[in-house]
C-alpha cells in the first residue's frame, strides 16, 4: 500500500470513528437520562406510597407526646392506692408501655426527631421523680406536686411536639 492509499484509507476512518464517537457520546447521554428519569419516577411513586405512612407515624409520636404531657398523664391516670411510690411507678410505668407500643415509628422519622421523642420520654420521667423525692406523703399529694412543678416550667413534651410539627412542615 502505498502513502497514497493509506492516506485514503484515513480519510475514509475518520469520518466514521468520529461519527462512532459521537453516536456513542449520544447514547451515553441518553442511557444516563434514562436512568436519572426512571430513578425520579421510582422516588416519585415510592414518596407517594411513603408519605401516608411517615405522616401516621408523626401523627402517633404527636399522640404519644401529648397523652405523656404531665398535665394529662397525671389527670389520664388516677392513683389506684394512697401510696406515692406506687403512684409513681403506675406513671412511669404508663409512659414506658406508651413508649412501647409506639417504638417503631422511628424507622419513619429522623434520627433527630426521634432523639428528642426520646428526651422528652426521658425528662418527664425524671419530672415524676424529682416530684416523688419530695417529703409528700400520699399519692393526691404527689399528683399535686407533679402538677405544681409543671406549672413552672415547659413541658418537654410541648417541646417535642413543636420539634415534630416542625419536621412535619419539611415533608412538604
């Protein structure tokens, strides 16, 4: 062959690698497009499946924080003796079972949110307790107590549940 024809032969190359190039750029695009439009699709379709179920599981933790609110866990739940320790206990224990049954809507929620559903689980406990340790005698007057020391204070379920609405908004 001569200089000639491979020169020919180049010009007759070039023409189709360049095109070959630009076909297979093309199809890159396209094929990543594709992906990006069935992947937004799939988002599109499991946020619709999705958002019923985390807006319930918000929706039960906002129950959760509000039947734990001193205010009407003390009212919700009578004592059942005149006895303060037992009293106590029934609270925490009606918090702890509340708790329980609501524990896995965490999966639907932040990890965030759920670390302050835990807090204020946790501050209202320790409310009740302090209120206990007082030189109260019966459980009336530890109910009494409770409520006195509520009264002065934010509830840390009203705080939760401001932190709760608020993600809430940002689902939207």
């Amino acid at each position: 062959m001569s200089g000639e024809g491979i020169l020919q032969l180049f010009g007759f190359l070039l023409p189709a690698v360049v095109t070959g190039m630009v076909a297979f750029y093309f199809f890159k695009l396209h094929t990543k497009n594709e992906e990006g439009r069935r992947r937004f699709l799939l988002h599109k379709d499991t946020q619709k499946n999705t958002l019923p179920i985390r807006l319930q599981a918000y929706e039960r933790m906002a129950l959760f924080l509000e039947r734990i609110a001193i205010a009407s866990l003390v009212v919700r739940v009578a004592p059942k003796s005149a006895d303060k320790n037992a009293y106590e206990a029934l609270l925490i224990k009606s918090i702890e079972n509340e708790f329980d049954h609501n524990l896995s809507q965490q999966i639907y929620m932040t990890d965030e949110c759920w670390n302050i559903i835990k807090a204020a689980k946790s501050a209202t406990v320790q409310m009740i307790r302090k209120a206990a340790m007082s030189q109260t005698d019966s459980a009336d007057k530890l109910r009494e107590d409770i409520l006195t020391q509520t009264m002065e204070k934010d509830s840390p379920s009203a705080t939760a549940l401001s932190f709760v609405k608020k993600e809430i908004g940002n689902l939207w």
